[in-house]
C-alpha cells in the first residue's frame, strides 16, 4: 500500500541532498557571523522538533521543556570542566542524566493534561531554574558555569577537538541531522502513530489496547533527551551554562517556533526555529522593539495561518493541484 | 465456561444508582443484546465491563479471570473489543492508518520506534482484509474526518474487531445510520465468526431480533428480564416498561 509519507519521500527525493549541501555550504559561503547564528539556529531547529513531539504529535502542551535543555547544558559543562570534554563521554552523561531527569518529572507532570500539564512544566522548569541561580557551589550560582573547555572525540593523541566557529559549526551540522533522521524515524514508526492516536483520543487508543500513559512517558522521555543533546552543544558553543538557558522565557521560544512552522510535523518546527532565529537576529539590529515585533508575527500567524508555515505551503500545494 | 460472568455489579453517581446489582452470565460464543429505555444504565454497564469506569460494588470475570481491577488497556489485550456509542476515531489519521493502529494493538510491535509503520507484511494484510470486509478500501487514504457518518461507524467496528476480540461489545451499532447502512452493518455483525461473544446495546427492534440469542432488559439499572427474543417480547415486565405507564 502506497502511503501519504512514502508519495511525500518521493516528492522531496532531492530536498535531503539539497539540506545537506545547503548546511556544508555555509561556511564557505557565509561569514563567521552567519556561521554562528548558523549553529544557534540549527541547535533550536532540533530542540523545537523534540518539543513538537510532544506538542503535535501527542498533544501535551509543555511551556517547560528548557528544562531539559538547560539542565543537559549544565550536566555538560559540569562533566566538561570536572571530568572531560570527550563527547564520547559527556553525550551519554547528558542523556542518561536528562533521561532520569524526565523520568522524574513525567511521573508527576504525565498525571495531568492540558492547561495542568503545562502548568506543570511551566512550574518544573522554572523550580530547575530558581535551583541553578541559588545552588551556587556547583552552578556558579547566577554567573553560571564558565570555561568549559572546547569538546573533542577520541583518546590522547586521537582526539580531534572541536575549536573554532567553523569545526564546531560542522559537529552541529552532524548532530542535528543524526538527531532530525532520529525525530523523523520516531514519528513515523507505529510508536509515532501511537502518540498521534494519544492526541485525537487517548480513550479510544487505551481501549484498543495500548497503555497509553507508558507512551506518554516514552515520548516525554525521548523529547527530554533529545533536547538535553542540543542544549549540551549550545553550552559548548557558548563554552558557558547559564541559568538563562532554564528560563521559561526559552520554554516559549520554542513553542512560539513549534506554532510558528507548524505542529505535528517534524520540518515545520525546525523551520519555524530557523525564522525565529534569523528573526532575533536581524531585527533587533534595526530596533529594541523586536521582541514586540515578534509578538506580532506570532499572533498573525495564530489568526491568519494558524498551521504555520508548514499549512500555508501545504495549502497553495493543493490549490495549485485542485482542477481548473 | 462463561466468557463473560459479571455478579452483583453497582455503580453509584453520587447519590445516582445508575447500575444495580446487576448479574449477567453470557456464554461462549453467545450472542446477547442489551435493550432497555434511555438511562437504563445500558452504557454505564459497558464502561464497568471495559473498564472505563470501576464498580462500587461486584465482580467482573472473564474466561475465569477476575478483570475487576483491569484497566482498559489490559482487558483489551485480553481480548475485549469495543465500540463507542459515539464515534470515536482517530481524525488525524487516514481510514488505513486508523485500522492498523488498532491491528498493531494486539502485536508486540506497537513499541517499535525506528520501523517505518508500513513495514510489517502481516499486518498490512490485516489492514487490507478489514478496509475490505468493511467496504472502505476505497476509501482508504481518506482522513476520517471526511467520511459520511455511516463509514465512520463501519469504521469503528472494524477498529474493534482488528485485534481479532473473543468478546465484542457493541454499543448502538447502527444509532444515526440511514435503514440501508443499518441492514449492512447488520449483516457484517451477523456474519461474525461464531467463536465471538457478543454484548450488543440496541435500540432497533429488528436488528436485536436479527442477531441475539439472548436478551437482558435492563430498567433503572437492574436487569428486569433476561431471555430469549420470543421469552423477552412475552414477558410483561418488559411489556410494561415498554409500552404502559410510560409518564
């Protein structure tokens, strides 16, 4: 049986070749500027389509996932500058140490629904939050962690380190494509639709048999690790955990990037991240106000597209293909 | 033995019996159908016996394994089927995929993370037999939202009946369906295996008669009658709550 994603991968045979070279291009055609707001961009591209496999495909609103990112931010730099900055270490740290850290979190969040799970999240990260600026013996308290040393791969003298813009430019270009591949794969196994059937009716799903909450909590989990990967290469970038990157105010970043492309697919947030970012970027060298700016775009975009950017493509494409 | 033994089920809303000491033992293979008037408690028994709702009171046994403290997932895996009397799909999903997401229930593979869902053979054979049996292969990749009403209940049942159950319960199958959809939804039901057990809420006359064995007539929550058609439609409890001192 022919099916909606495969007719989509025939479509698009030549959009993952075309990314690819597009992301390999950019340091040679581009500046050291656009080759870090470049990484930025990629890092949330990643951390908003872990966030939508909450959001859009199994309908849990979280307005807490910077959690997961800043607390994978600091589990890296505290492994960095008090163990190694070998990736091969520190990648699995990370990701044990968010896994358990969602684990937690979703035993208690993954009770509620709705407007109470996000208020949880909401609640959750900003207690993570608060523990990072008062803990100060082992997050440095407001000032954060600083010096993380630059990450590399390998053993003694077969190690390559990630210094400089443009090699750490390329490790990111790696990660998130290994990441997105994973993100994709996951949305269209029958776990994926599983999550997608948790989202039009959990009831219905539960009484065919499946134990929904298990798959609550596997998705919670798996968004958690994924965004606490990204959220160790943005402190590597920034050789720097703030607390900052806990704030709710980057929980509704990525929410705000997740509408913005377009919940339930997977391009569409990561789209969304990439306009957001370029967004910040370069309006706010013309004005202050581009936050309010911002604000703007998204409320156009929750009354006039509000499947993002991804519906609107969606909708010429079949207005293009309807007859006459 | 019996499929499904429930003894001296209660449910109470506050201070609203809605179902009352309620006793039921329906045969392998049986085919019984549940009537009663509206509130009768027809539907609140169905969610004590999915496991939707937990008793106050009673047990629910099935093939001798007492299921009372079973959440729903787990006496679907056991093999209880159901469908709701309002339909309730997957609307984001397409007919195809909703029928393999329920196919996929009853295999080890729901869990698979890194398979495409399209992958496995066997259960795209199923997918293909069911959009068959049930008339929908037309209609196949069609999002269910953009189904008339009466594919969308063809629709339900074949998600109920896609892990292969051994007891169904049928709530209102043919509720809002034109007098032709009703007789071909009624003719699949008819055309079950007969190894399934069936518990059928029904309001259509006709189609009870087409397809129990058995009738419990259900009024304020207790079982008034319980019989055969011809037994049930002599009876003059039922007769009475039918048809006389209806104010």
């Amino acid at each position: 049986m022919t099916t909606s994603v495969a007719r989509a991968a025939r479509r698009n045979r030549w959009a993952v070749p075309a990314l690819v070279l597009a992301l390999v291009a950019v340091p040679f055609v581009l500046g050291t500027f656009e080759v870090s707001l470049a990484t930025t961009a990629l890092i949330f591209a990643v951390l908003a389509m872990s966030l939508d496999l909450l959001v859009g495909y199994t309908g849990l609103v979280s307005l807490g996932h910077a959690a997961f990112f800043g607390f994978g931010g600091y589990v890296a730099a505290y492994t960095a500058i008090h163990l190694t900055g070998n990736l091969l270490v520190v990648l699995p740290v990370v990701a044990a140490g968010t896994a358990l850290l969602a684990v937690v979190l979703g035993f208690l969040a993954l009770r509620t629904t709705g407007v109470y799970f996000l208020m949880l999240t909401l609640a959750f990260g900003q207690m993570l939050f608060g523990l990072a600026v008062k803990w100060t013996p082992v997050t440095g308290g407001s000032d954060g962690l600083a010096g993380v040393p630059a990450p590399f791969v390998g053993i003694g003298p077969m190690s390559y380190a990630f210094t400089g813009r443009v090699r750490f430019y390329y490790l990111v270009v790696v990660a998130v494509l290994a990441l997105g591949w994973f993100l994709i794969r996951v949305v269209g196994s029958p776990f994926g639709h599983a999550l997608v059937g948790i989202k039009d009716n959990e009831e219905r799903l539960a009484s065919l048999g499946y134990d929904t909450w298990r798959y609550k909590m596997a998705a919670y989990v798996l968004a958690g690790v994924v965004a606490g990967v990204v959220g160790a290469l943005f402190v590597f970038f920034n050789r720097h955990a703030a607390p900052e990157n806990l704030f709710w105010v980057v929980s509704g970043e990525v929410l705000l990037m997740v509408i913005i492309g377009g919940a339930g697919t997977m391009y569409g947030p990561a789209l969304g991240a990439v306009l957001v970012r370029l967004f910040e970027s370069y309006v706010s060298s013309y004005t202050d106000r581009w936050q309010t700016l911002l604000g703007l775009l998204f409320v156009a975009f929750v009354l006039f597209a509000p499947g993002g950017i991804v519906g609107v493509i969606r909708r010429r494409r079949n207005r293009g293909r309807a007859p006459g | 033995m019996d499929a499904l033994r429930v003894e001296g089920l209660t449910r109470r809303f506050g201070g609203v019996v809605a179902v009352h000491r309620v006793s039921l033992d329906v045969a392998e293979g049986e085919r019984r159908a549940i009537i009663g008037p509206n509130g009768a408690g027809k539907t609140t028994l169905f969610n004590l016996v999915a496991g939707k709702l937990s008793p106050s009171e009673g047990t629910i046994r099935y093939r001798d394994t007492d299921i009372t403290g079973f959440a729903p997932h787990q006496r679907a895996r056991l093999g209880i089927g159901r469908t709701f009397q309002r339909t309730n799909l997957f609307p984001s999903l397409s007919v195809c995929e909703n029928i393999r997401l329920a196919v996929l229930a009853q295999t080890d593979r729901a869990r698979r993370i890194l398979v495409p869902v399209e992958r496995f053979a066997d259960v795209e054979d199923r997918v293909d037999e069911l959009l068959d049996d049930f008339a929908l292969a037309h209609r196949a990749t069609t999002e269910v939202h953009e189904l008339s009403y009466g594919e969308q209940r063809q629709l339900e049942i074949a998600l109920a009946l896609a892990g292969r159950p051994s007891l169904l319960l049928l709530d209102e199958p043919t509720a809002g369906m034109s007098p032709a959809e009703t007789s071909s939804i009624t003719e699949i039901i008819a055309g079950l295996p007969r190894e399934v057990t069936l518990l059928v809420i029904e309001h259509d006359m006709e189609v009870v008669f087409t397809l129990a064995d058995r009738i419990s007539v259900l009024h304020h929550g207790e079982v008034i009658a319980e019989g055969t058609p011809v037994e049930v439609r002599d009876d003059p409890n039922v007769v009475e709550v039918y048809f006389g001192g209806a104010g």
